[in-house]
C-alpha cells in the first residue's frame, strides 16, 4: 500500500461504506469474545498485502479494530506486545503500520472528523460511539486516511463482520498453524467468485539495500598523517524527534536524527536530520 499524499482523500462513497462497516462492526461488539491475541487477516485484491486483523475492547479501554499492513506491520504488533523491548512509550509509535478504528467520545474527535461525519448526513449519541479513523506509517504523525486505505478498511471491516461470529461458534478458527501461519480471507480470483479461507505464508521482511562506496586507500593515510592521535570514543545512533514537520500535500512526519557524540565530554560531533522512509 502507498504512502499517499493527504491529498487524495476518500470520496464521499467511499467515507459511507467505511462508516457503515464500523457502525455494523460496533453493533456486533466482538470483544465480549474476541482478545487482541486472536488476529485474522485479509488480503488486500488490489496489491495482494495481508491486513492482520486485531479486536480491541477485551479489557474495556479501548474499542476497535486494527489492521496490521503486511509483514512489516506484523512485526509491529509483535514488538508492542513484548513492551519491554522499548526504551520509551513513544518508540512505539514509529513501529506502527496499520489503519486505525476507534470508537471514541465526540470531544476526542476533531473537527475534520465531525465536519465529515455531518457532511455524509450520520449521527452518533454515546460513549465510545463516535468512529475514529487513522493511519499509522513508521515515522510518521497520525494521519487521515487517503482513497486506498478507506477502501481497504471497509473491505477488512466487511470480512471482520461475518469473521468474528465464526470465532464465537469456533474458538479455535484463529489458531495460529504450526509453521506460523494465520487464518486469512482471501478473495477467489475466478470470475463471480467470493471470499475463501486460506493460510498463505506470512510475506518477507522488506529487504534493505546498503551501498557501499570503495575507500581511496592513499586518502586514507594522508588523513592518518596529519590526524593526532586520541582515545576518543564515538557513539552514534538513529532516532526520531518529538517535532512534527507538516509540509505541503504530505504526511506529517517525525524527522529522523542520525547523531555522533564524543562519549566522554558529550559533545555533539555532527548531526543530521531528514524524513522519514
């Protein structure tokens, strides 16, 4: 799935199924049997990516549904259930990759969200009632959803609907194979045809390229030469900043630090800063 600019947003049909999905979704209240350990997925028809699907409202706090995009997603979720793996509660949202729906109070919304909501003619009364939608990318704030993360939402919402009531007839639906893998909804590629179960093997990691640039040795020994010699140490690392960079037609994002520092005296050797992805 593309990392859309805001400027495409969902048409006003597109908002209307999404919103009814939820409202169905919401209706069916799957976490009086479901907990966020119970993941499905959904395969996404138009670029083949796997939603992993998880149901939020076990322990009364937050009520939802999210969808974990793809492996890397899938990565995400297991990281945040093994919490300690973070240095602080902010570091988990920049391993986030999922589309996000929660059901909140009115005031938690803003007023984008309330101003949609009365275009598309809905009204909501209630605690935790009002649908909440947001798309979480790895370094990046919180954001609307474009045009293709609405439609896939409604289609994972869709399959949740009639999925969730399975589970409670068959609590051993989700369970995870022995080679690892989920419970998936996959749609027939036949012509006419509809949604089937399948187990398909979870997709690889994204892999990373490093570049590499050959050294000029003879550069290398002049530096030696006119270089003094110390016993400095130098750490470096890579992180986000807590500012938020909102630019023109794109996502809102956390700049990426990439910094060295003299371990001893803490002086700050060099950094640089760029978007994320």
């Amino acid at each position: 799935m593309t990392n859309e600019a805001p400027d495409n947003p969902p048409s006003a049909e597109e908002w209307k199924k999404v919103y009814d999905e939820a409202a169905r979704f919401r209706a069916i209240a799957p976490w009086g049997w479901m907990c966020d350990s119970d993941l499905f997925g959904v395969k996404n028809p138009a670029d083949g990516e796997i939603g992993y699907c998880c149901v939020l409202g076990a322990v009364e706090e937050v009520f939802g549904l999210v969808v974990y995009l793809g492996r890397e997603g899938l990565e995400g979720y297991r990281r945040v259930k093994n919490f300690g793996q973070f240095e602080s509660p902010d570091d988990i949202l920049h391993v986030q990759k999922n589309l996000s729906l929660t059901f909140n109070d009115r005031s938690d919304l803003q007023k984008e969200d309330l101003q949609r909501i009365q275009e598309i003619g809905l009204k909501f009364n209630g605690r935790n009632a009002w649908p909440f939608f947001r798309s979480y990318r790895p370094g990046y704030f919180p954001w609307h959803l474009t045009s293709e993360e609405a439609r896939f939402l409604a289609l994972c919402l869709g399959q949740a609907n009639e999925t969730v009531l399975r589970f409670k007839k068959d609590p051993d639906l989700f369970k995870v194979s022995g080679d690892g893998r989920y419970f998936v909804r996959v749609r027939d590629d036949a012509p006419g045809g509809g949604w089937k179960d399948a187990r398909p093997e979870p997709a690889s990691m994204r892999k990373v390229t490093i570049v590499t640039q050959d050294m000029d040795p003879r550069r290398l020994e002049r530096v030696q030469e006119v270089s003094p010699r110390t016993k400095m140490t130098w750490e470096a690392d890579m992180f986000y900043t807590p500012a938020v960079i909102h630019e023109k037609n794109k996502r809102p994002y956390f700049p990426a630090a990439v910094m060295f520092v003299d371990s001893e005296s803490n002086f700050i050797l060099n950094a640089a800063y760029s978007e994320a992805g």
